[in-house]
C-alpha cells in the first residue's frame, strides 16, 4: 500500500552526523588550551617585571635612608654648632662681665691708693726720715763714747782706706815668721762690724730706693768679705808652715777664742800630716 512504503533508513546518518558534530566539537577546547599558555606567559612576564620594580624599590629606599641619615648627620651637626655658639657667647659674658669687675676694682683701688699716696705716705716718710735721724745720731754717739775708729760708710774715700790699710797689714803679716793671731782677729772683728753696719745701711737704700747709695753698699760688702776670708786663709797658712814655732810638743794644743768669732784647727802632726779646718762667725 501506497501508505504504507517503509521509509528510507535516515537514521544512520542522522546517527554518523550526530556522531560526527561531536567529532567536530571536541576539536573546538583546543583554543582554550592556547589562551592558558598566553596567561602563563603573560604572568611569568608579569613576575619578571614585578622584581624589577622590587629592586627599583629597594635602591629607591636605600637612597632615601642615605638621604635621611645624611639629614640626621646635618640636623646633628648643626645642633653642635649651636650648641658650641652659645657655650662661647655665654663664656664670652662671663669673661666681660669678669672683665668688668676688675676695671671697676681696679678703679677703686686706685682712687684708695691716690689718697694713701697723698695723705698716709708722706706723713709716713716724715716719721720714717724723724726716727733715722735720731737712729744715726745715737750711734755716732755710740762709736764716739767707744772710740770706735770705723770709716764712714756712705764715704767712697773713707771706705777705700780702711780696704787699703786692710791689705796692707795682711800682707806685712806674711812677711813675719810669727804672725800675732790675735791682730788678724782684730782685724776681722772690725771688718765684720763695718759689715753689720754696711748692711743697715743697704737696707735702708732699697726703702728708699737710693739706687747708688744700694750699688755703693753693695760693692763694699763683697771688698769686706773678700778681706776677711783672705785673711783667716793667710792666717790658717801661716800656722800650719810653722806650726812648730807655735807648737811645743806633738800633744799641745793651740787655741785662740773670741766672742764674736770662732776659729779652730786640728792636726795630727806625729805621723801623716792631716788638718781639719771649722771657722764660723
């Protein structure tokens, strides 16, 4: 029957098409694969130039910590400097205000000193000059009541004389085979007064500030000493050359005293001659 022709069998390729679309949709998930591998890349670029920035970053931050501490230093340095500035301006006050004060002390002492000078001074000197007068006058009396034949110790001729006349009786003592001991203690007796006297009279020089009168004294202070070690030197080598004449036996003794001055000698003469010499004054 017309109505009932069986129909060609589409299925089979309905089937292989319906088979084959798949074929060819399971070929399309390649694409996605190869947008994958582009993000890997991309992000393994992207970490390359992320650690590029991190140095950037790092150097970036090593110079702003340079430049932070270059600043700390400055800030540092100029805190000293200030610091050192007002440590001097404040000593600067102390010295002028020190400064100060001793000008002002100064002043006063000197405005003290003026009148001192013009009032005590001078009544000073006139009681000074008064009391010297009267000194001088109660020892020429003195040396007058003892006979004291002493040369005049401002008196540059008077002082040379007796100097002279010295030396002269020191040097005809050395010509004597028996020199009088005795005369040579005299004689320092006397040169060791004159000295006494001469150094009064230095002093009183230098108070007031006589300058040749002081010179003057000076000079025959060092004559007089000179004198007086000369002739207990002459004196001590006069006796040990004839030590015989004034010795007896090897166990005498020799001794010759005064109260102004002290002088001894002691030897051994029996065997090895040996000679101890103590003179004070």
């Amino acid at each position: 029957m017309p109505g009932n022709t069986p129909k060609p069998p589409t299925s089979a390729k309905t089937q292989s098409s319906t088979t084959a679309s798949p074929t060819k949709n399971q070929s399309a998930p390649s694409k996605p694969s190869s947008s994958k591998s582009t993000k890997a890349e991309k992000g393994e670029k992207g970490e390359k130039l992320t650690a590029k920035q991190k140095k950037v970053l790092e150097q970036k931050k090593k110079e702003e910590e340079e430049k932070q501490r270059k600043e700390e230093e400055e800030r540092i340095r100029k805190e000293e400097e200030e610091e050192r500035k007002r440590k001097e301006e404040e000593e600067r006050k102390i010295n002028e205000e020190r400064r100060k004060k001793a000008e002002e002390e100064k002043k006063r002492l000197d405005e003290e000193k003026g009148s001192f000078d013009s009032e005590v001074i001078p009544s000073f000197k006139e009681k000074l000059h008064t009391l010297m007068i009267v000194a001088k006058e109660e020892d020429e009396w003195n040396k007058f009541v003892n006979c004291e034949n002493l040369p005049k110790l401002d008196d540059d001729v008077d002082m040379n004389n007796f100097i002279s006349s010295w030396r002269d009786l020191n040097e005809l003592a050395l010509k004597k085979e028996i020199r009088n001991i005795n005369e040579d203690f005299a004689m320092v007796v006397e040169g060791c007064k004159v000295m006494n006297e001469i150094e009064y009279l230095l002093v009183e020089s230098i108070a007031q500030s006589k300058k040749d009168l002081e010179t003057h004294c000076t000079k025959y202070l060092n004559y007089l000493s000179n004198c007086i070690v000369q002739t207990m030197d002459d004196a001590t080598a006069h006796i040990m050359q004839y030590f015989d004449k004034y010795l007896s036996s090897e166990n005498d003794q020799y001794q010759k005293v005064h109260p102004f001055i002290k002088y001894g000698i002691w030897t051994n003469i029996s065997k090895n001659l040996y000679v101890i010499f103590l003179i004070s004054q």
